[in-house]
C-alpha cells in the first residue's frame, strides 16, 4: 500500500510533551499518530469525539465526577439516617432515665422543690419503710379487720387519693377515681407513686390529689367513720 507523507498543525508545546509521552511508552510519536488511527479505522470509531467532532474527554470526565458525588451523596444520606435513628433512640433513653431519675430522687431542681412541697410523704410514727413492713407484718397477723388483711396486701402500699369537698376519699384506678379502695391502683415505691401523681395532677389540677400509704388511709377513714 502506497504511503503519504502527513503534515498538520500543532502546538509546538503540546508536540514536544506528546514525543515525550511516546518515548515514555517506549515508542515515538509518529508510530503513536499511526497507531491510533488503525485503530480508529479498525473500530469505526473515534472514542474521543462525539458525533459533532468534538472532544468529549473533558465531558466524560465531568460525567465521571458527578457519578461519583452521586453516589457521595447518597451514602451520605444513608449515613445520616443512621445517625438520626440513633439520636432519637439516645435522646429518648436519655429523656427517660432523667425523668426517672428527677422523679425518683423528688425532683433535685427547682421543679422538684415545687413538687415535693405540695406531696405529704410523711410517717406519723416516724418508722422506715423496713422497720414499718416488719410492724405492718405484725398488725396483719393480729388485727383481721384492718384493710391490710381484707385486701391482702402491706401497710405501706401506696394509693393516689382525691377527697374532694363534702365527699370521702376517692382512690385512681389508672383512669379515674372511684370510692373502691379495692379498685385503687396500687404503688409498690415513693418513687413510682411520685410518677403516677404527675401524670394524675396534670389531669386533675384543681383537685387535692396527693399521695397516701395504706396504713395513713386506715386512719382517715377511721377518722371519716368517728365523726
């Protein structure tokens, strides 16, 4: 096949590095040029010309950066997800132990002040709670009537009351009030009877609801019945 002898323009820079690059290759710049056209011609196709001729070298690799930060973002945006699930998670954990906590401790702050000055926890005999369990354990074995016995459970557990004007005492079922003390709702702890009494109060806040043991009950009624 009869070969030419091809001229064309280019910079003299841009020539220099492109024989440089070539002798790196291990080849020259005139063998390269001929390469890439058989190969051109082979595929039918000039890889880095789109169909107007231009050179999209640039395009693919802007095309390439977009497909990365895509996906940047989207990992991203998982990640998050992730992090969001398990903030809520930790801020409700830690919503709820600080309640506990500030309830179980009759609120440390100055809410808790304010709560506890309107909550009578006070004993008349002056007993803890152990030394009155061991007392009530007592009583129950030799004062049948008491409602201790008839209920069946110790004197010091705990009921949220309501005595409203001219009426008796009422006890919170969970839901309302009702003169049953059987149906009353009862708390085990100070602190589990304090975090029934916020919710209560809240519901009935101009009522005088506060909290009773069952021994302290014994005697109001008793005092109810005698006048």
């Amino acid at each position: 096949m009869k070969k030419i002898l091809a001229t064309f323009k280019i910079e003299e820079e841009a020539w220099q590095a492109f024989k440089q690059l070539a002798s790196r290759e291990g080849t020259n710049a005139s063998q390269a040029i001929i390469g890439f056209i058989e190969k051109s011609l082979k595929d039918e196709s000039i890889d880095y010309l789109d169909s107007k001729g231009q050179n999209i070298s640039h395009k693919s690799g802007l095309q390439e950066k977009v497909k990365t930060l895509e996906s940047d973002i989207n990992s991203n945006q998982d990640r998050i997800q992730i992090l969001e699930k398990k903030l809520d998670l930790v801020m409700n954990q830690g919503i709820e132990m600080s309640i506990d906590s500030s309830i179980d401790n009759r609120y440390a702050t100055t809410q808790e002040s304010s709560i506890e000055e309107s909550i009578d926890f006070s004993i008349d005999d002056g007993y803890t709670t152990t030394q009155e369990s061991r007392i009530d354990s007592i009583d129950n074995s030799i004062d049948k009537s008491s409602l201790s016995y008839l209920l069946g459970i110790p004197k010091n557990t705990w009921f949220i009351c309501c005595q409203m004007e001219g009426q008796s005492l009422s006890f919170w079922d969970g839901k309302i009030f009702t003169d049953d003390i059987s149906k009353g709702k009862r708390y085990q702890t100070e602190g589990a009877t304090g975090r029934g009494l916020v919710v209560v109060r809240r519901k009935y806040p101009n009522q005088d609801v506060r909290p009773n043991s069952l021994k302290n009950i014994e005697k109001i009624l008793a005092n109810q019945d005698s006048i």
